[in-house]
C-alpha cells in the first residue's frame, strides 16, 4: 500500500516538473496534478489497450510510433476532463508525454 502512495505521488511529481518543461501543459497546483495522475492512470489501464488494438495496422505500418500519439491524445483527454490540469493542442501533449515518461522512468530508477 506505501507503494502505491509513493509511486501516485512520484508521478504527480512528475507531471508537476512536466509544467515547467513543456510551455503547453499547465497544472494549478500540486492537488490537481495528483487527480489528473489517477485519471491518466484510469484512462490509461481502460481506454489505451483498447485504442493499441483498434490502431494496430496503423502502429504496425509505423513501427510503433502512433502508441506515442495515442499517449499523446490520451494526455489531451485528461487535461479536458481533469479540472486544474491544462493540455494546449496536440503537439505540447505529444511532448508533454513523452517528457512525463522520462521522468517517471527516471524516478522508477531512482526508487529502486
């Protein structure tokens, strides 16, 4: 359980140092980057395996690269639902995104 709570506060972490990083992604405040984690946690266990299976000939043909904009359009998704939590167009989410990742990679690292 101490688990889960430390790895929801790192990736809120995360996604607060992604507002400083990305000009487009903006959270107003600590609280909301942690209800905007849970619902990127939601949509990302729920809607994203099924977007991965109903654009597989496309990720195929692109050899993987359309998962980052599934990623991308999901970050899009949470920022839209998520009050508090901001995504400014499809390209500061695709950046937002792939910058969320490296530093929750990094603190995975750092954790273990």
């Amino acid at each position: 359980m101490i688990r889960i709570v430390a790895n929801w506060f790192l990736n809120a972490l995360a996604l607060y140092l992604v507002t400083y990083i990305v000009p487009g992604v903006r959270v107003d405040g600590f609280g909301a980057a942690l209800w905007a984690i849970i619902i990127i946690s939601f949509l990302n266990a729920i809607i994203r395996p099924v977007l991965i299976i109903l654009t597989l000939p496309i990720t195929i043909l692109t050899l993987g690269l359309f998962v980052f904009i599934i990623n991308a359009l999901l970050l899009l998704l949470a920022g839209s639902i998520t009050p508090g939590f901001h995504v400014y167009g499809l390209g500061s989410a695709l950046i937002g995104s792939i910058v969320l990742t490296l530093i929750t990679m990094l603190f995975q690292r750092l954790v273990k």
